[in-house]
C-alpha cells in the first residue's frame, strides 16, 4: 500500500473515531454530510449487469432538515433510487428501444408500473413502496425515483433490503442491502 493510501486510510479512520466519540449529535450540515457518504451504509451503489442503481434512504432527521420541518409525520421510511446505464452517454428510458410505441411503453411503465415491482425487506418483513414518484429529466441520464415504505412494526432494524424485482432488469430480483446501524442524533 502506498503513504498516501496509508495515509488516507489512517486520516479516515481517526477522522471516524473523533467525529463520534467527541459527539453524541451532529449540527445539520454534518448530519446531512453523514447520511449522504457512501462509507456509512446508507447510501449505496449497486452494479447489475449494464446498470446502476444508487440508493440513499433517508432517515427521519434527514427528511426534517431537508423539509426544515420538525413536526412531519415520520409514520413512512423514504428512499432516493436512482438508476442509469453503465454506459453513462446512453439513457436507459431508450435503451434497446427501437420504435416510439416502445418509448411510450418503457415511460408508461416506469412511470405506473415499476412501483408494484419495488419492495422494502426488514426483519423477514416484505413492505410494498405506498409512496412513489418518478422524476423523468435528468442531463446525466440518471432516473430518480423517490419511494416511501411503512415502518416496520420492529424498532431495532440494522439493515434493509430494497428488492427491484422488474422484467427490464433481468428475470430475477435485484436486492440491495441498506444498513441502519449507528446513525448518530441530529443537535437541534
């Protein structure tokens, strides 16, 4: 390993225990900081065949700051998926299409459909997505997706499953796992 891979590695790891053993809360910018790393497990990038799904769930103090509102109802647990094409200069909505009646049909899908293919696993628990959105334009070709769950009646919950099980995909369900495991409290 290179001094500057030694280096980074040493810095990371004494940056994690002094971020947390000096604090029991974040301020609001280091909360967001923290729930968007991809280190922490609640943000995280899968590969499956030609495509990528990128997964951030959004924990409940994470929704109140971005909505600046403190007395939301937190009754649902939220999710961003976005999904594009290995092959970042091609837009998956057109991928393999070959007509418009295709291109009608993939938006239709994605648009309606794909949510009743979308589930949430936690503690042997396999939860419908209630609430969904697609968001279409995307410069980068990047789909957004945003899906909300009902909690799972079990509090102590250290990872979830989001499970994409839809026929543009492949034949089987893509699983990707979320961890919830040490999500430190917001300082209000």
């Amino acid at each position: 390993m290179s001094k500057k891979a030694q280096y980074l590695v040493i810095s990371s790891i004494v940056s994690v225990f002094s971020f947390f053993g000096c604090q029991n809360s974040l301020s609001k910018d280091e909360y967001v900081h923290w729930v968007l790393d991809y280190n922490n497990g609640l943000h995280v990038n899968k590969k499956f065949g030609e495509y990528l799904f990128d997964v951030q769930y959004q924990p409940r103090d994470f929704i109140r700051i971005l909505r600046n509102d403190f007395n939301f109802d937190d009754s649902l647990e939220y999710f961003t998926l976005q999904i594009h094409l290995k092959d970042s200069t091609s837009d998956f909505m057109t991928y393999h299409v070959s007509n418009v009646v295709e291109k009608q049909q993939r938006l239709y899908y994605f648009s309606y459909l794909f949510q009743d293919g979308i589930f949430l696993e936690e503690a042997n628990e396999k939860h419908p997505c209630v609430l969904y959105h697609f968001e279409q334009a995307d410069v980068l070709h990047k789909r957004t997706f945003i899906l909300a769950f009902e909690k799972s009646a079990s509090k102590q919950i250290k990872e979830a499953k989001l499970i994409i099980d839809s026929p543009y995909f492949g034949s089987l369900p893509i699983a990707i796992k979320i961890s919830k495991v040490n999500i430190p409290s917001l300082k209000l």
